[in-house]
C-alpha cells in the first residue's frame, strides 16, 4: 500500500473495503469510491475547496436537530432525493407518480372519515379534494387510508407554527368502500424551504431559489400495494414549472380552481361558497407487480 499515487490510491482504497461483511454496503461502497476519486480528479478539487465543504457539511450538521435535518434539505435541492424517488418507481406501470415526503410529516394524524371538513377557523379560499384509490390494473381499492397534510393560508405547517392548533390541516382518511374519498380544505401555498442554514447558502451561492409551489402532501396505503408518499400541486401557481426540490410531475399537478357541480355542493353543503374542486385519482402500484 505505499505505492499511491493520484491514479492507484483508487485501487487501494476499494481494496481496503472489499471484504464489508454486508452485500449491499460492499456494492455501495465499490460504486462510490471510485466515482468520489474520479469526481475530486475531473474537477481538480484544491485543499482548500475541499476545507470549505467540509466546513460546510459540519454547518448542515450543526444546524440539524430531532425536528430539523438540513442534509435532507440539501439533498432536497441538490436533485438528489427526487431521483431516489424516481429509481424506486421507475417500474411502477401505470401508477401515479410518487415523490417527496418533505420534512413535515408527522405520524399520528386525526383520524377521519370520507367527507372530512379540515376547514376550522382557517381563512382562505375553500376547496374540496375527491377521487378514488384505484389499483394499476383499474379496480378501485377498498378502504385505503390517505394520510393528507398541507400548509395554512400564512404559509407554515403546523409542525413549524405553535399559533396553530396540533391537528390543523392534517388528517388520516379512509375511504369508502369504492375507494373514493373526499376531504374540504382551504387553499394550500407556496412557501420557501429553509434559507437559515446550509441549504440557504447553497441556493444564495447559485441563484437558484427557495420556493416550492403550493401543494398538498398525501400517503396512499392500500392492502398488497406499495405506500405510495406523493403530492398534489396547483396549476396555476407560478412556482409549478421550477420546484426548488425538482419534486413536481405532469400527473401531479392539478387545475385548483374547478367549478362545483350540484352534485358537489349537495355533498359539502356546511362548505361555505364559493369554493373550488380539485379532482384526483391515485393509481397504486401492487407490491407482487
Ligand atoms: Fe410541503
């Protein structure tokens, strides 16, 4: 191992980690040192480029918490958690599109039931989401569970806000025997990702930016299918075309701004009008397809 030069210090560090005792690792680890190596030699990366990421990995690191991870958040907008997304559901034929969960999960939601009224004392434009969960070979899925979470009219989660009560906007749905549901709500918006930390440096030192368009979250669960972690996003937000986390697709986004029909109005009558309708089908993935 002394003989190490810029070429055959490659050889050596792969042949260091050529016995990892756990098969997936091993192959994770002889993909990515020679891609690291060949990255730092294309690019020429200096010792001082390279002190200056590492001070910039331990900024990421120091501003993360249980509540806050700013390594997703780089990840987020690096482009890097939406190709995850899209390598797991490259096979997926004729299912709905998945993609980011976002950091503002939290397991735990109110549980409700089809026809839910998420409104409360929140201001904003109305609106009613409905569909049905549906298999990819075109049968409805009974019963599946739709856990749905979005942001308030003043932009924040309520995981981020205190001034909101625990359960605003955040529900667990099940639906109906034909696997349709439906839920009221108010218009979710667009809002920026974190800029207080690393993932704020990163889009300040690029011109890109921060905002993701409005959306709401959902996780599909369904018996013998694959829980399916998505987003809905409003046509006409003019974020829609360039999501700081590259988390937006074609079948994801929907017109927010639809008419109801009578049958709609008969079945939110206490749903204050005007209000809109966005209607979406979820198409789920079988885990055996
Ligand atoms: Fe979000």
């Amino acid at each position: 191992m002394r003989d190490i030069d810029y070429m055959t210090i490659t050889d050596a560090v792969v042949s260091a980690y050529a016995d990892t005792p756990n098969e997936r690792l091993r192959e994770i680890l002889g993909a990515l040192i020679p891609r690291l190596h060949d990255l730092i030699r294309d690019i020429e990366l200096t010792p001082a480029e390279w002190r200056m990421t590492m001070d910039f990995l331990l900024q990421a690191a120091k501003a993360s918490s249980d509540q806050r991870n700013d390594f997703i958040l780089l990840s987020d907008l690096l482009g890097v958690s939406a190709v995850v997304d899209l390598v797991d559901g490259r096979d997926d034929d004729g299912a709905t599109s998945a993609t980011l969960l976002g950091p503002f999960y939290v397991p735990g939601q109110p549980d409700m039931t089809s026809g839910a009224d998420l409104i409360k004392d929140n201001p904003g434009e109305r609106l009613v989401v409905q569909g049905q969960v549906l298999s990819a070979n075109g049968s409805p899925l009974p019963h599946a569970v739709l856990e749905i979470w979005q942001n308030a009219p003043n932009g924040l989660y309520t995981a981020q806000d205190p001034d909101q009560p625990e359960d605003n906007l955040r529900c667990t749905l099940r639906a109906d025997a034909e696997g349709k549901y439906s839920f009221a709500t108010v218009k979710p918006q667009s809002y920026k990702v974190r800029e207080d930390g690393a993932g704020g440096k990163l889009v300040k030192a690029s011109s890109w930016h921060s905002w993701r368009p409005a959306h709401i979250h959902f996780i599909i669960s369904a018996d013998g299918h694959k829980r399916h972690v998505t987003q809905i996003f409003d046509a006409a937000d003019p974020y829609v075309d360039k999501d700081a986390v590259f988390g937006v697709r074609a079948d994801l986004v929907k017109p927010f701004d639809q008419a109801p029909t009578d049958a709609d109005k008969a079945n939110f009558p206490d749903v204050q009008s005007p209000f809109n309708v966005v209607n979406v089908d979820w198409v789920l993935a079988p885990t055996n397809g």
